[in-house]
C-alpha cells in the first residue's frame, strides 16, 4: 500500500516540470478523468464474479487522476522570487 506522505519535489524536479507545457498537463489529467469515470461506470455494472477486480481497476484509475491532478497543481504554482 503506497505512504500516505505526500511527495515533495526536488528544485530539479520543479524546473524540469516547469518545460512541460500546462495544456499538456491539464490533458492527461482529463484524459485520467475520463479513465476513473469510465472505470467507474465498469464497476457498478460488474457482475459479482468481477466486481472486486473491477473495483481495483477504479481505484487504480482513481489514483493516476489523483497524480495527474497533483502534478498539474504543482505546474500551475507560482515560483517564489
């Protein structure tokens, strides 16, 4: 099970992010949006038989839109001076 401490990236880490374009960002967020929903819908019409493996699957798809959302936020912050 992942640490519940959140991540805090490195000054190099930051400036790295800094050459990615936010549109990009805000499209694999939505991309992982749209996954979580889809995978969503895959779980509460599972049958029985599959709606434990359906639900790791959401909660997978949940957790990569957690992460595009925290990366696109971090992108978004404003350097200090």
């Amino acid at each position: 099970m992942p640490s519940t401490e959140e991540h805090i990236p490195s000054a190099k880490g930051l400036r790295s992010l800094r050459k990615v374009r936010a549109a990009d960002l805000f499209d694999a967020w939505l991309f992982a949006e749209v996954e979580a929903t889809l995978a969503l819908a895959a779980w509460r019409s599972a049958s029985s038989e599959t709606k434990s493996d359906a639900y790791g699957v959401y909660l997978a798809a949940l957790d990569r839109e957690a992460r595009a959302a925290d990366v696109l936020a971090l992108r978004l912050t404003p350097v200090a001076a």
